[in-house]
C-alpha cells in the first residue's frame, strides 16, 4: 500500500462517492419516468403505467434497495478511516463501478425475461460490489495509520461483510448455474441478519486496541 499523507480527508472521497451513488440511483428511475409519455402517445392510461409494467417497478425498487445498503455499509466502512491512500481509492473507484454499473444491469432484467444469464450479470454485479466492500473493510482493519484509533473497525462487522460476501457467491452461482432458480437465489441475501444474529449470540465483541499495521 502507498504511503499515507496525514492531509488526506477522507470526507473529499466520501462526498465524491455520495455524489455518483446519487446519480446513479437517478438514473434508475429515469425509464420509469418515460414509460409515462410513451403509454398516453399510445392511447394509455394511468392504470397502465402501473399494472403492464410491474416487471419494471419491481426491478427499480430492488436495485434501489440494493445500491442504498451498500451505499449505508460504505459510510458505516469509513466511519472509521482518517485518512486514505491511492489504494484505497483505487479500491472505492472499483467499489463505484459496480455502483454505476446496476441501472445498466436493472434495465436488462426490466426488459428481457428471467434467465440464468440475466440474473447472474445482475447478482454477478452485486458480488463484485460485495467484494469491494469488503476489501475495503479489510484494508482497513488494524491500519494503523488508515483506521481512526477512537473507532476501530470491529470483528463483526468483518464478518458481517465477509458473510454478505459469501452468501452472494452461492447466489450468484445458483443463479447461474442451476436452471430454473434465477432471481430465487437472491433470497439468500435476506439471510446475512439472521447468520449474524446467531454468531453474535455465540462471539461477544470484545474490545479491540490497535497493535500495529497492516503490511
């Protein structure tokens, strides 16, 4: 990792990622929106925009979900760094490809029928996005000169990221692989909550100080 310069605020980065998270959760709703004056040109009404086009509404509120809990981990994530390196930056462009990447993938699965190609490129993306996210948790964890010693990124919320991260992967290859399941295998996402509920049930956080850094 390149060295870190102490005038580095992570804010400048965190403003930058909040700006392209928000265009592209614009960008989703935007063929919604010309649905509308494509249906009246074709003697629509109202009703219709709604009830022939559920495919369309259902995909943009998942992907809506999607970017906004990535979007919360990835403040929660630099809740805890002080400064950043061209890593790290490097690491979050990636983060925010995938990002900008989901209203491209949403319009695919609006416009074609379920397949296994279609939804493993969607889930395919949110994996990419996941192992961003969390390369990022783990670069930061115990770096000493990354990690704001008052708030130390905790073990659980490593394995909180790793679990996303993995429960995403059997998603992705269900999704892909097995015919018939498709988007069925993004239920496996409702699961990390429930996993993280039983290992903190079994794994106490204890306090954690800084012993040095990461190489």
């Amino acid at each position: 990792m390149s060295a870190v310069s102490t005038s580095r605020d992570p804010d400048r980065l965190v403003l930058f990622t909040d700006a392209v998270v928000a265009i592209a959760i614009t960008l989703l709703v935007l063929p919604l929106v010309d649905l509308v004056p494509e249906i009246k040109a074709h003697g629509g009404n109202a009703t219709s925009v709604i009830t022939e086009h559920r495919q369309e509404i259902f995909t943009f509120l998942l992907s809506f979900v999607v970017i906004a809990n990535f979007w919360m981990g990835h403040h929660r994530i630099f809740e805890h760094v002080r400064v950043y390196t061209t890593g790290v930056i490097r690491l979050n462009l990636l983060w925010l490809l995938t990002i900008v990447m989901l209203p491209f993938t949403t319009e695919i699965i609006g416009a074609f029928d379920s397949s296994r190609f279609v939804a493993g490129l969607y889930i395919g993306t949110i994996l990419v996005l996941s192992i961003c996210q969390s390369a990022l948790v783990f670069m930061v964890r115990g770096h000493r000169e990354l990690e704001a010693p008052d708030n130390p990124v905790s073990y659980r919320e490593l394995v909180g990221s790793l679990v996303l991260t993995g429960l995403t992967l059997i998603a992705f290859l269900l999704a892909s692989l097995v015919p018939g399941i498709n988007f069925y295998a993004m239920l496996l996402l409702l699961l990390p909550s429930v996993v993280m509920r039983v290992w903190r049930a079994r794994h106490p956080e204890q306090p954690r100080t800084h012993t040095g850094a990461q190489s």
